[in-house]
C-alpha cells in the first residue's frame, strides 16, 4: 500500500551554481519522484533531493470508488425486503391461479379434478362450507391472492401500481395476509372435524399459501412494524373469525334452522331409469349395510337418488330425517341424531360418516370395491 508522505532521500549532491537555480519546483509533488531541495552552503548551492511517495492515479480512482460504494449494511438491508416482496408476489400468482380454477369450476357445476384423495375434493368443494354469507369462497379467494399479487409487485418495484402510498400498501398487505392466515387457519380446524379421513389437495394447498404469505410479510415488516399494526392486525382477526363462525354456525344445526319454517311432509318421486351398473352398486351398498340419509325437501338428497335412477333407489336403504314434515319445534329423527348428521345427504358406510353427494367410483371405493369389479359381476 503507498503512503502519501515526504521522506527525506540519502541522495545528496553539489552542484556549482551561480545565478538563478536551473530547476524549479515541479507544478505538482506526484509528477516527480525527486523533489529539489535548494541549500545554500559556503557559496556552494546544495541540492537535496527529497524522495516523494504519493498515490497514482489508478490508486485514486480506487479510493474515489470505494467511498462511493455503498456499505454492506445498506445492501443487507434493503435485500430482504426486496426478496420478501418477490416471494409474496409469485406465492399470490400461485394462489390466484388456483382458486380461478376452483371458482370456473364453482360456476360451472364441474368436478374437480383431484390427484390426491380421488373425489373426495368435489366433496368438500360443493358442501356447506364452501361460501360465506352465500359468496362462494374460491371466488373471495381469488380477489385475496390477486390482491396481494398486485401489492408486492408494487412494493418490490417501488412503485405506484394502485396509486397508493407505500406505507398504505404496506397496511393493506399486512391486513390482508392476516385475515389469509387467520381464516386458512379456521379452515383447518374444519377439515380436521367436518370432514375427518377426507383430503382435499387445492384446499390443503391453498391454506399453505396463505400460512407462507402470512409468515413472509410478518418478517418483512419488522418488530417495530408489527408494534405499529399489532392492534389492526387483532381486529381483522377477530372479524374474521366472528364471520365465519356466524356464517357456518347458521348452517349448522339443521333443527334449529328449520324451526322457525313449516313445511308439511310430501314424497319425491324418482323419474330417472337405473342402469345396471347403478342397480348393482345399489345391492352392494345395501348388502354391506351402508345407510342413505335424508330429508323430503333436501334438493341434493333427490339428485343423489335421481344418479341411482327410480329402480335402484329403492334398493338402497335411505332413511329420512323428517318423516313428519318440519315445523316449529321439530326435532329430526333419533335415528339421524345418534349419527350425528351436519348436512344433507349424509351416508353412513363402513362406519364411517361422510356428508355431500357421492358419486358411483367413490361410493364404490368407500364400500371396499372398485367400480370395474362391480361393472363386471352386474
């Protein structure tokens, strides 16, 4: 490393001189490595020459860039905020792609296609747990990932893609990541309880995103951010929870939802012809002892019946909740309490209670059979 200081040189001469000196200081201490030192001594002019060390220009350059360049610090800094952003952005594009499926299949009526867990996923999909206050939740969903999606690319970007301010952004995707997490988190609790040895992948998949962005944003903001929004943070997550406990629990005793309503008890009749595929299932079903359950004006209980057409649904043992009608102070039938029935249809196969509507490759599976074995000896 050069040092920028003057040091006196051991080379020493004389020289005769008479009249004005024939050097002269150098305009600049670098441009020399030899700085003349005038010393006047009996007459004689004495020259010592003074040995300069100084930085060359290359050295300078050096220096200048490395005062410019910016501390680690600050890089280390700003990067996981930048990264933070980058991962919430791809998570919510994820996300949004997804329930933009599950929401096409929503309106459309369409199964589910569910490499995992079979048809159990259609299941969960169409029962009562699949919308809020009527809005069908894939469809929220979707609003709630584009959202987040659209806020990080802002963010990371440091622009102004929704015209809001940055600290206003932030706020909104710190709320909307919590009211994510807190619901995927009610969500699983309902899995875990309503629909006990059933899978769901885009349901399981969906609560992981949202747990992920939950997680991401809380570290990108920092403790004293979250000092900050710890109070609307709470609040969104109370809402959230009083929502959906108001809108499931208004679903959920069937008696008491029923008991302000009268209707009078009348029979359905089964138009559609069974197939002979549909009549043996049906003998299978009804030779294991699997059990239908039902109520009169349940429209999804007749479509289940209308699937095994008129002849077939007299084979299977369908019972009904409701064999009086409903009407204030109507309780359903004790056969159908000692099951412990949520929603209708309910079947009853193997021991097992699985509620929604079934179709034949499932109720097959669930009996303990395949399809094809039951197409084959019909």
């Amino acid at each position: 490393m050069m040092a920028s200081f003057i040091s006196m040189s051991s080379l020493t001469f004389h020289i005769p001189f008479h009249g004005t000196p024939p050097l002269s200081p150098p305009p600049s201490l670098c441009a020399t490595p030899f700085l003349p030192l005038l010393k006047k001594r009996r007459g004689v002019r004495e020259f010592k020459l003074l040995r300069v060390n100084c930085l060359s220009d290359q050295s300078e350059d050096a220096a200048e860039s490395k005062l410019e360049t910016p501390s680690p610090s600050m890089i280390r800094d700003d990067y996981p905020e930048n990264t933070a952003f980058k991962w919430c952005a791809a998570l919510g594009g994820l996300g949004f792609l997804e329930t933009s499926y599950l929401t096409y299949l929503k309106f459309t009526n369409s199964e589910a296609f569910c490499p995992v867990g079979g048809t159990t996923c259609t299941t969960i999909l169409n029962s009562d747990f699949s919308a809020v206050f009527g809005v069908p939740l894939p469809l929220i969903g979707m609003l709630a990932y584009g959202l987040v999606a659209t806020l990080s690319l802002q963010l990371g970007a440091k622009g102004r893609l929704l015209n809001i301010e940055r600290s206003n952004a932030l706020m909104v995707l710190s709320g909307t990541t919590t009211a994510m997490g807190v619901a995927s988190a009610y969500f699983l609790y309902i899995l875990s309880t309503k629909f006990a040895g059933e899978s769901c992948l885009y349901c399981l998949s969906s609560i992981a995103l949202s747990f992920s962005l939950f997680f991401i944003t809380l570290k990108s903001l920092g403790s004293q951010e979250i000092q900050k929004t710890v109070g609307l943070q709470f609040c969104i997550a109370s809402l959230v929870v009083f929502a959906l406990s108001r809108s499931y629990n208004a679903a959920e005793p069937i008696s008491t939802r029923l008991s302000e309503t009268e209707i009078p008890y009348f029979a359905t009749e089964v138009k559609t012809k069974s197939s002979p595929l549909s009549l043996s299932l049906a003998r299978h079903l009804h030779s294991i002892g699997a059990k239908l359950y039902g109520a009169f004006w349940c429209s999804h209980c007749f479509e289940q019946k209308e699937m095994f057409g008129r002849e077939a649904a007299k084979l299977l043992d369908y019972v009904e909740c409701f064999p009086d009608g409903v009407k204030e102070g109507t309780k359903m039938a004790e056969a159908c309490t000692e099951v412990k029935i949520e929603g209708f249809p309910t079947w009853v196969i193997n021991g097992q209670v699985l509620s929604g509507e079934k179709d034949f490759s499932e109720l097959a599976q669930l009996s303990g059979t395949k399809l094809e074995d039951i197409s084959q000896s019909k």
